[in-house]
C-alpha cells in the first residue's frame, strides 16, 4: 500500500538543518528530488559515490525524517530498500527565527554556496580545455533589484516557474549535466547586522 505524501516537507528543527551541512547529503537530496524513488545502487551513479559509502548518509538522513523507506524489493538473492524523499519538495521553514536555527541554516547554505564554487571553477577549466567554441560551461548573472514587500511573491514564483520549465527539459539521455542555482537574498548594509544570525 503506497504512503499518502505531502506536496512539501517544511524542515522545522535545527537537527534536520544539521543534517544537510555536508555537499554529499545537499546532492542526495537533490538527485532524489529527480529520481523520486531509488535504491542505493541506483543513486550511487548518480552522485558519483559507491554505494557502501552513501548507506551512513542515507542513514542520517532518514534520521533526521528528510528520507524514509518507500519499499523493499528482491535484487538477486537479497532484498533491498527503494528511498524517497519525505515529500517531492523540501522546504525550510520561514517563520523559524531562532539563533539556532539561522545559524544552522547560514552553514548549511554555506555548504551549498562552496560546492558551487568547486562547480564552477571545474566548469572553467573545461571551457579553457576545449580551446575553441564560444564558452559554454558557465553562465552566472546577478542582479540588484529594487522591489516594494507586496512585489517578492511573484517573483519567488516567477523562479518556481523558471524551475519547473528547466525541470521540464531535463532529459535523461542528455551527455552533459548542467546545475542551476537560484539566490535570492535581501542586501542589508553590513553597519545595520552582524555577520552571525
């Protein structure tokens, strides 16, 4: 019998936050959001990682309620468990404002910002190896836009949409995976906080 499932997940405690401060356990959460239900075996390749190595990651995941069993299987002479996310999107919770937990968030967010720099300095040492051909590799914009409180909503879903279209053109027998990664964040002068939420 199929689990009923909730459209989001809202992480609402510092632990579940804790749970996503390493790049291995960000990239499994988003291939899954992908894959909707997979194996350790499936989701190995996936995230270039052997599988004896994502089974503690895995784990900590579905500790901290992120991933849970969606069912077992047969595969050859043992069985096995197919994973799902908790939901089909995770979201943070908005209204937590706890010390605790925005400095969880700040590292975890951290964590994300510094596997896009790896990401990306990889990306420009292959477009410098290609040696001709305009550069494909990387395309990174940033904007500072002015916009009055009743305005952000429809731009947090104009990105939703953008996403979606993306998701949309995702094709599986494509040779080349490409990551996209939206911020949006307000630009507060540095006199009026401190860096540490």
């Amino acid at each position: 019998m199929e689990k009923a499932r909730q459209e989001q997940h809202v992480i609402t405690r510092t632990s579940q936050l804790k749970a996503l401060r390493t790049p291995i356990r960000q990239q499994i959460i988003m291939t899954m959001e992908q894959l909707e239900t997979c194996s350790v075996n499936e989701l190995a390749p996936c995230v270039g990682l052997a599988p004896e190595s994502l089974y503690y990651h895995i784990g900590k995941l579905k500790e901290a309620g992120l991933v849970r069993v969606n069912h077992r299987r047969r595969s050859g002479k043992r069985m096995e468990s197919v994973y799902e996310l908790a939901a089909p999107r995770i979201v943070v919770d908005p209204n937590n404002r706890s010390k605790g937990f925005l400095n969880a968030l700040g590292d975890t967010y951290a964590t994300l910002l510094r596997a896009v720099e790896r990401n990306l300095k990889r990306a420009l040492v292959h477009d410098k190896q290609r040696k001709t051909g305009p550069r494909e590799a990387t395309d990174v914009r940033q904007l500072n836009i002015r916009l009055k409180r009743n305005s952000l909503a429809p731009v947090r879903k104009k990105i939703d949409d953008l996403m979606k279209f993306i998701m949309e053109h995702d094709d599986p027998a494509g040779t080349e995976t490409y990551t996209i990664t939206t911020i949006l964040n307000l630009q507060v002068p540095q006199t009026n906080v401190s860096d540490k939420p």
